[in-house]
C-alpha cells in the first residue's frame, strides 16, 4: 500500500511539474509573439495615435477656415456684382 501511494505521489509531482512547465511555455509564446508583432508594425510606415489625432485636429481646422473664407469671397462677389450692376451706378457716386 505504501508503494502505490508513493507511485501516486510521484505521478502527481510529475503532472505538477508538467502543467508548470505548460504554463511557462504557453508565457514564453505569448511574449515572443508579442515581440514579433512589434517588430512588423516597427517596420511598417504607421503612425501613432496621437500624431493622426493632432494631424487631424488640423485638417479640421483647416476646412472650417476654409469655409468661413469660401462664404467671404462669396460675399464679396455678391457685393462686386452689386456695385457694378446698372441700378448701382444710376444711384450716384456712393460713399464708402
């Protein structure tokens, strides 16, 4: 009796050593993985988010300028033609 419950003894401390060294390996993969997918995306030509995101505030920035001069120009287009239609210049000289 004494020999079987030594046998089971050593068998657990055997799958005990086993599942450790599992969960050792299953560590190691992830971090090697890891390490290999950071070594793809260093190659590659990507930005980090906080660059996209300050290049992007810009672009906002940007558009909004661009239609606050869009409608400008239109209005002084409007008032150009306005000046220069016939009704205008009928109305005497105008004082500006």
């Amino acid at each position: 009796m004494q020999s079987e419950n030594r046998f089971f003894d050593d068998l657990v401390k055997v799958a005990n050593g086993a599942l450790g060294s599992l969960a050792n390996l299953g560590t190691e993969v992830e971090n090697r993985i890891k390490d290999q997918a950071e070594r793809v995306l260093a190659r590659m030509d990507l930005v980090r988010r906080e660059e996209f995101e300050a290049v992007k505030a810009m672009a906002a920035k940007a558009r909004a300028e661009q239609e606050a001069l869009e409608a400008r120009l239109a209005s002084l287009e409007a008032e150009l033609a306005r000046l220069k239609s016939p009704a205008a210049n009928d109305s005497g000289p105008t004082v500006a």
